[in-house]
C-alpha cells in the first residue's frame, strides 16, 4: 500500500529535473500523473531547456513503476495551453487530487541589449505560470468536494533576496518567488474551506539542469562573491531533487493532512544565516 494509493497528480515541469524527480516518488507510492513541459528553448535562456525525448524519459521511468501517465507538451505562460493538458489528462485517468506547480527558469544576467524581455519571461513563467496551473485544477476540486493537496514551489529566494546579482534576470526571480507565496496565501484562505490545501517549497540549490549547465558555472567563476552569498549553512553545496520530492510527498500526503498555508524550506540552513 502506497501513501498516494488511488490519487492523481498534476505537474508542471515534469520534463526533468524536479518536476521528473517528483512524479515519480508519487508515482512510487501509488499516483498516477498527468505531466505537462514546455519542451523547447524560451529565447532569453542562455541553457538549453527540455527536450521531447526528456519528457518521453519521464513516461519511460514512471510507466516503469506500473504506473499510468499522460504527458503533454504545454506553455505554463498560456492557460489554454494548460488547460487542454488537463482535460486530457482527466479524460484518462480521472479527478486529479494533487497539483505540483513546479515549471521555473532562472537567468543570471541576460545579454540581450535590453533586459526587460527576460525579466517578462521569468515572471511570466516562475509566477504566473504558477497561477495558471493552479486555476486550472482549482474549479473542479472544489466542485468534486473531495478536497486536495497543492504544493507551489518558491525558493530560497522567495524568502529572501540574499545573494542576488543586480541583474534584472535575479531581481525578477526573487520577484516571481515572494509572489509564489502571495499566491499560496491567497489560494490556502480560499480552498482550505473546501479541504484543500495549499502550501510552498522553498529549494536551495538544486543539482538539476537548470543549475548544472556551462552558462551557471561560467557565472560562478566569473563572480565567487555570488557563491558565498548563496553558501549553505550545511556542508553541502546543492541538494538533490528527490530532497524536494520527499518534503513534497509529505505535505501532499496524509502525513501533512493539517498542514496548509506553510512556507516549507529544505535549504540545508540557507536561510538561518
């Protein structure tokens, strides 16, 4: 018996990364999943991003696990886009219980002439991705009045602007970041009452990706300062996804059943100091 016999979760940038890591521990104990990516380049995003094939991987490893899935390739920007991945997914495998809002980029400087794009495209996808997700599912939860577990996940820097650069990349993540909390607040006062809960994640740095790639590390070694400021209080310099996912299965879980309207931090003592 698994802790999420019988539920269906919902999550967004479940290409790779975390979004893979935390379909398939759901998908371990006992979930079905409804995934959804962009799967392409965002033009102000130096790294590459997801892949068709990265998606098909996660279909590989959770379809591995016995476990049904349907993947979609959608824009979490455009909530049409969301939506149809939704309803596709409902249509196979039923009512979904948990929604991971999951789908983030980040951008240390931009060398566009003018930054403000990259600024847009962060808020855009790190914030109002995240509404979009949410509201896609919210609607049904409530008129199946079964209530439901909703995990958004912030950041470090959703508590904190330590460590940023300047750059409007950084400032507009931080940005994007403490409004996920906004958003969490605002959603757990309104769903609660329906038993749905809604809390965050706030994730140091995590070995994924979207931090292991040549632009990042060509960044830290251009600026060490950068990486002290965002150090660990911890001896660890990142965390791994499955970190989050665990924390995650737990507030989704009947473990976290009373839990709602939390900023949950697994930061290695990042934010203590």
């Amino acid at each position: 018996m698994g802790k999420l016999d019988g539920k269906v979760a919902f999550i967004s940038g479940a290409a790779r990364g975390q979004g893979r890591s935390h379909a398939l521990r759901l998908a371990q104990e006992g979930a079905n999943i409804i995934a959804f990516d962009l799967i392409d380049q965002v033009g102000t995003i130096d790294y590459p991003m997801s892949t068709q094939e990265d998606l098909d991987e996660t279909v590989r490893q959770i379809e591995a696990l016995d476990r049904r899935i349907v993947a979609k390739k959608a824009d979490v920007r455009d909530f049409s886009q969301v939506k149809a991945a939704y309803d596709a997914g409902v249509a196979e495998l039923g009512p979904v219980d948990i929604v991971l809002a999951n789908a983030g980029i980040a951008q240390l400087g931009s060398k566009e002439p003018d930054p403000l794009p990259t600024y847009k495209d962060v808020i855009d996808i790190n914030l109002n991705g995240v509404f979009n997700t949410v509201h896609a599912v919210a609607p049904d939860m409530i008129e199946r009045g079964q209530g439901g577990a909703i995990v958004l996940t912030s950041s470090t820097q959703g508590l904190t602007g330590r460590g940023a650069d300047g750059s409007v990349a950084a400032t507009g993540y931080a940005a994007a970041k403490h409004g996920v909390v906004g958003l969490m607040h605002s959603f757990a006062n309104s769903l609660s009452p329906h038993n749905i809960r809604v809390n965050t994640v706030h994730p140091t740095g995590v070995r994924t990706p979207m931090v292991m790639n040549e632009v990042i590390g060509h960044y830290i070694q251009e600026n060490p300062e950068a990486a002290k400021m965002t150090a660990n209080l911890m001896p660890v310099d990142l965390i791994e996804p499955v970190d989050i996912s665990n924390a995650i299965l737990f507030l989704v879980s009947d473990d976290g059943g009373y839990i709602t309207g939390v900023t949950l931090p697994v930061d290695a003592g990042f934010l203590v100091r």
